[in-house]
C-alpha cells in the first residue's frame, strides 16, 4: 500500500467514529463494550466531550481523505 492508501483508509476510519460519536454514541458504546478486551477502551472522557470529539474527528477525516488525494495525483 502506498501513503495515500493509508491516508484514505485511516480518514473513512476517523469520519465513521466520528459518525457515530455525533449521531449514534449508543452504537460506539456497544462496540467499546465488545471490543475491550479485543482492541482498546474508549474510555469515558470522550463519552463526555462526544461532540468535539466527533467534530474533532470529522475534520481530521477531511484533511486525510485530502492529503490520499493529493499523494495520489503527486504520485507519492
């Protein structure tokens, strides 16, 4: 895989938490709930400040899916 691969997978990956810490934060409870043990806690502080959180990842989701693109045209 290449940089802008990498970028692009990691950017859906941050726009879909962030989906679903704006819109659906029972679902990513669930989710934290199944995956404890597996992958990692999200632990409650982000529970408390989802929005920015969400946004926060959002934004990041953009610039990533961004930078894929450009790396992509570069050729990098």
């Amino acid at each position: 895989m290449k940089l802008a691969d990498y970028s692009t997978v990691i950017g859906i990956l941050a726009g879909v938490m962030g989906l679903l810490l704006l819109f659906a934060p029972g679902v990513l409870r669930k989710l934290n709930e199944m995956s404890q043990k597996m992958i990692a806690r999200i632990d409650t502080t982000t529970f408390t400040y989802r929005i920015g959180f969400g946004v926060s990842l959002i934004i990041a989701s953009v610039f990533l899916i961004f930078m894929g693109y450009y790396f992509k045209v570069k050729g990098r």
